[in-house]
C-alpha cells in the first residue's frame, strides 16, 4: 500500500530526460524541509492506492516514461515493488530521491537522480554520504544551489567525489526565482566545470505555482 499525493502527465522538467513526455507519481511525506521546497503539498496530502492500482494508472497514460518523486520516496517500502512491477512492463523508471536515505536498495534498471543538499536548503547535514560512493553509470547528481556558498560547496563536492565521469551526468540547478540562471552559468563557464546547468522547464512552460504539471 501507498500513500500517493498525485499522479500526472506532463512534460518532464529536469534531468537529462527533460523534454520527453512523463507520467509523474508523487508520493506523500518527506522528512526533509528544505528552504526552498517547492511542494510542501506533497508533506502530508496523499491518498492510499496499491501497488497495482498506481501501475493501472500509469498504463492509463500511454506513456513509457515514468518519474516517482515527492515528497520523499524512499520513506514508502511499497515504492520498491512500484518500481520492480514498471520495470516489468517496459516503463523507462526515473527515480528523484533527496539523497538523505540509502538508494541501495533500488532495482537496477532505475535511473536513480539523486539530490545533494547544499547549505541554502539548511539540510545539508542530512546527506547520506555513501550514495555517492555506490553511483552507477546511469545515476545523476542534483545540486540545487541559491547563492554563492551553495556553489562553492557544490563545486568541493564534486571535485572531492570525482563525481564528473562516474555518473551519467551532474547537474546544477539555481533555485527557481532566487538565483538568476545566467549568474549560475557564468560561474559555470568561469570554473570550466564539466557539470550541466539545468532549468526546470515546467517552471518557464506553466506558471511556478501550477500543480498537476
């Protein structure tokens, strides 16, 4: 059994999937509280579905792409049979988790995206450093960054780790509506980091505060 916020089908925002059509289940709670939450929605609204009645409603959409997201979750055990039982029909299964709880667990076959939190979300402390010891060529690193300092740490991060080369890509992304995107590439370019900046397109598609999307 799961506790499901929403389930959606949109144009997938972020990540190197971004662009592709995606179905979108939400899962409910987190026990996280970044600064910058942009679905604090997801911490207690939810609906309890199961296992094979949030698959039917993927199979719905016609859509091979699926993200599971947040919320957090990892926090829901029912997520890794979810995800066993999409690979098994076929679906492309992205998984966006917020990097404080272990992804060993995750089928392989899931393209895990795995959040970094940097100092500006004030749980930086919650990482769960050896996620980053077992990436697989597939996973990507998301380091969403609001200012300066959490550039800098992001940068340390992934000169320390040598996280370039070891996963399939590493990506960092301004905090929506705080840190201009164009300051985030400069520096970017000025460090020649080989590290992708990445938009959220749902973001500049619909408007911010547009759920469902």
């Amino acid at each position: 059994m799961l506790t499901v916020n929403e389930i959606f089908h949109s144009i997938q925002g972020e990540s190197t999937h971004a662009g592709r059509p995606c179905v979108f289940v939400r899962l409910t709670a987190c026990d996280l509280r970044c600064s910058w939450c942009d679905t604090p929605y997801a911490f207690h609204e939810g609906n309890k579905m199961l296992v094979d009645e949030v698959v039917a409603k993927v199979r719905d959409y016609g859509c091979d792409v699926v993200e599971i997201t947040g919320g957090e979750p990892l926090l829901q055990k029912d997520v890794y049979p979810l995800m066993e039982k999409l690979l098994s029909e076929g679906h492309t299964v992205l998984l966006e988790t917020g990097g404080h709880l272990s992804v060993e667990q995750v089928p392989p076959g899931v393209f895990r995206v795995i959040d970094v939190k940097c100092p500006g979300s004030g749980e930086a402390d919650k990482m769960h450093w050896p996620n980053l010891d077992r990436l697989r060529v597939t996973d990507e690193v998301k380091f969403v960054i609001k200012d300066r300092a959490d550039y800098e740490f992001a940068t340390r991060v992934v000169e320390e780790r040598q996280l370039v080369g070891r996963c399939a890509a590493v990506l960092f992304s301004p905090v929506h509506g705080v840190l201009d995107p164009k300051q985030l590439a400069e520096w970017i370019l000025a460090d020649r980091l080989a590290v992708r900046l990445q938009l959220q397109a749902h973001k500049y598609i619909w408007d911010p505060q547009t759920r469902g999307v």
